[in-house]
C-alpha cells in the first residue's frame, strides 16, 4: 500500500511529459461556434462555445512567475462576464491571429468603448 503512492504520482508525471511533447492544441472556429481541442492525449481545457453566447473577444496581456508574460484569448459572454477561452500563449501576434480569424469567420463586431 505504501508503493501506491510514488507509483501513482509516477506515472501521472509520466502521463504528463509525454502529453506535453506530443499533443498539440487545434483551434476550430465556424460562423456558429469555436472550439479548443487539445489530443491525442486526453487533457483539460477542451472547449466549445457557441458564437451566439458571445459579446466579444480580445486578447489580454497578464504576468506569470517571475514576471513571465504572456496572453490569453479573453470572451465576453452575455451576461457580460469575462471568460478565458485558451491559456498561455507566449507570444502576443498569436493570440491576436486567433480574436481577428473570430471576427472574420464568425462576424463577430469589436464593441466600442463606452
């Protein structure tokens, strides 16, 4: 029973590093919905949203350990609140591809600040 332990957090560390190395993360967007999808390993984070269920989306800019930055593809829903649509991406011209490829394929407008 003791042997539970360090075997189970073993092979989660296992699971971990090769997910890391060989999973990738694919963005799908159609003019009704877009959708995270991260394989072939099973991993958290996948999401589907429907365009409909959005306000508007943008990109913002947040700090991590050791004032790291990086940015995040940010939804406004309809009852105004912020949510996360992907995690961190290293680099600010891929997550503004991502909100301007939204506006495109979806015809989602920017709002206009008030």
């Amino acid at each position: 029973m003791q042997m539970l332990f360090p075997l189970a957090i073993g092979i989660g560390l296992t699971y971990y590093v090769i997910a890391s190395f060989v999973n990738k993360t694919d963005i799908t967007i159609t003019p009704s919905s877009i959708a995270k999808v991260t394989g072939p390993f099973p991993w958290f984070g996948n999401k589907r949203v429907e365009v409909a269920d959005i306000t508007d989306i943008m990109v913002r800019e947040r700090s991590g350990n050791n004032d790291n930055i990086y940015y995040v593809v940010i939804y406004v829903d309809r009852a105004l609140k912020e949510r996360s649509f992907t995690s961190q991406i290293s680099k600010k011209e891929q997550a503004e591809f991502i909100v301007s490829k939204v506006r495109e394929i979806t015809g989602l407008k920017k709002e206009e600040a008030q």
